[in-house]
C-alpha cells in the first residue's frame, strides 16, 4: 500500500510506502503541524485491506488536515471496504496503478518544506534542501544533502551536504544549535545565545564551520 500526501497546489508532500499499519502514527506525525488542508490518495495494487484496517487509517489520517481521500485498488474486496467506510475508492486496472505511482514518482521533488515546529524527538530528513518554517528545538534533528534554511530558531542539530556536499549551507534566524554538520564537518553550538535577531548562515571556510551575518543580496 503506498499514500501520496498532496497540499491543495497538488504539490507532492510525500509518498510512504505502508507495511504496517502500527507505525501509521510515527509516519505521518510530522505533517500534524500543517494547518492548510491535505489530500491523501492510497494506491493498493493487489492488496485485500479490510475495513478495520482502512478505519485505522482513517482514524490515523483525520489527525491530520485531509480534506480529500480517495483508494484507488485493483482488489474489488478493498474497493468494497473502502465504500463500506464511505471513503471514495476507484476500481481500476494493476497497471493503471503503476501507470500513476510512476507519474508521481517522476514528478516528486527532492526538497522539502516543512510548516510547525520541529519538537524533541523528531526527525526530518530531505534529498534536496530542506526549508522549515518554525522552530526546531533541543533534541530533534534535521538534515539535508543539500542546504537547510530555518525560518525560526534552530536549537537543535542541524547535518547538511550529508552526501559529502561541503559548499552546503545552514541558515536560520536564530542560529543557537546543539550541533551543526556539513558534511564531514562537525562543530557544537555556541555557548552563548545569539544577541541579536537577524538572519546567520553556516558554512565550510579552511574545514572549520565558521557562522556569518547572512546578507541576501539585491541583484536589481
């Protein structure tokens, strides 16, 4: 069973292949931030779920903004305990399944942008850049191959360019880590807290991570 998490823009949050339904609560607990409405669509090529399985989902996805779910399924018992539960569900073709997880995986893009609060305990990972709007407390972690950019205060450990990319960057608007990476380079935060609210970036300088004033600049 796979589900595609979708923002109203259509734009793709995330694809979750599910194996266990016991883990749906860890899987799907960092979207629970996002207050802009969510649709979910499950693929279930060759799967016979039951109704009790599709109602924990349900329970699981309603902790979450969806607005709009749909099963799209191959096996006429799923497509019936989905209806069951008056969740919309389309019989269609195991083809027609692969046909559109495979649009989907094409057009998946490799950062993220995550809304709310990152607490103690979680993880975000990104293939590509990661953006946060929110704060990311001690003891989560956050990490990209490419660059992260907190819009809020990062307080806990931040690991970018984790394929090895050293022009990586970490930026935020209030840089007070437990530890930050880039790369192979590893620094612990500073002891004192930042004295003032303006936007700093980390980057790699002679294999040291040195922390700057981070100036965007006007190209007009």
């Amino acid at each position: 069973m796979k589900i595609v998490l979708k923002n109203t823009k259509s734009e793709c949050l995330g694809i979750f292949s599910l194996l266990d339904l016991d883990n749906i609560h860890e899987t799907f607990k960092r979207f629970s931030s996002i207050k802009e409405p969510l649709e979910a669509k499950i693929f279930a090529e060759s799967e016979s779920i039951s109704s009790h399985q599709l109602a924990k989902l349900k329970t699981h996805l309603n902790k979450i903004n969806i607005c709009s779910l749909r099963i799209y399924s191959n096996n006429r018992n799923t497509v019936l305990s989905a209806k069951s539960l008056k969740i919309d569900s389309v019989f269609i073709k195991e083809q027609e399944i692969k046909k559109k997880l495979l649009s989907l995986n094409s057009k998946k893009k490799d950062d993220i942008l995550h809304k709310g609060t990152v607490r103690s305990g979680e993880r975000i990972s990104s293939n590509g850049n990661l953006c946060i709007i929110g704060d990311v407390n001690p003891g989560a972690i956050v990490s990209a191959k490419n660059n992260i950019y907190v819009w809020g205060k990062l307080l806990g450990i931040a690991f970018a360019g984790k394929s090895g990319n050293k022009n990586a960057s970490i930026a935020s608007l209030y840089l007070n880590p437990l530890q930050l990476r880039i790369a192979d380079v590893i620094a612990i935060g500073p002891k004192d807290k930042p004295k003032n609210y303006y936007p700093e970036i980390a980057v790699i300088d002679k294999q040291t991570i040195i922390i700057k004033p981070h100036v965007i600049e006007n190209k007009n």
